[in-house]
C-alpha cells in the first residue's frame, strides 16, 4: 500500500505518477466518500513533495548566461524571485 512509503523518499516522476493516479480516482467520482477523502489527502501531501523536489532543484540549477561577450554562471531564479 501507499501509505507504507514516504513520499519524501519518492523519485519525483513515481511520486508525479502516484498523483496522477489519485487525480483520475477522484475525477471518476465512482469512489466512496470515505475513499475519496483519504485519497485526497494523500494527493495533497504528495503534491506538497513535489513542490519541493521542484524548489531544491531551482536552487541547485544555474544558468549559463552572455554578458559582455563573456558566458558567466548565474544562480537559476523563477519568474517570482525575479520579479
């Protein structure tokens, strides 16, 4: 069962994978409330991983950019850091 793993330890893409399963379950309706609700749980705290998967990985990335006639590295930044 799902639940034995942590969804930290996770590969992004099996974690992405189990989320996609959770979303086509409850977008069937044909599961009972009780289900339902466990099941969106889990796709809550699976998403809440991923997210930050996503974030370590923008911290880890640096960007190859010319300036100058010179290429420099430069730390990643998202839309919202640059903003």
């Amino acid at each position: 069962m799902s639940d034995q793993i942590p969804w930290e330890s996770w590969p992004f893409e099996k974690a992405m994978e189990r989320l996609e399963e959770v979303v086509r379950s409850l977008e069937n309706g044909d599961v009972p409330l009780e289900e339902a609700i466990h099941l969106f749980d889990e796709g809550m705290k699976i998403a809440y991983v991923c997210n930050k998967k996503l974030e370590r990985a923008e911290k880890q990335i640096e960007m190859l950019v010319q300036e100058n006639g010179e290429w420099i590295k430069k730390p990643f930044m998202s839309r919202e850091e640059s903003e």
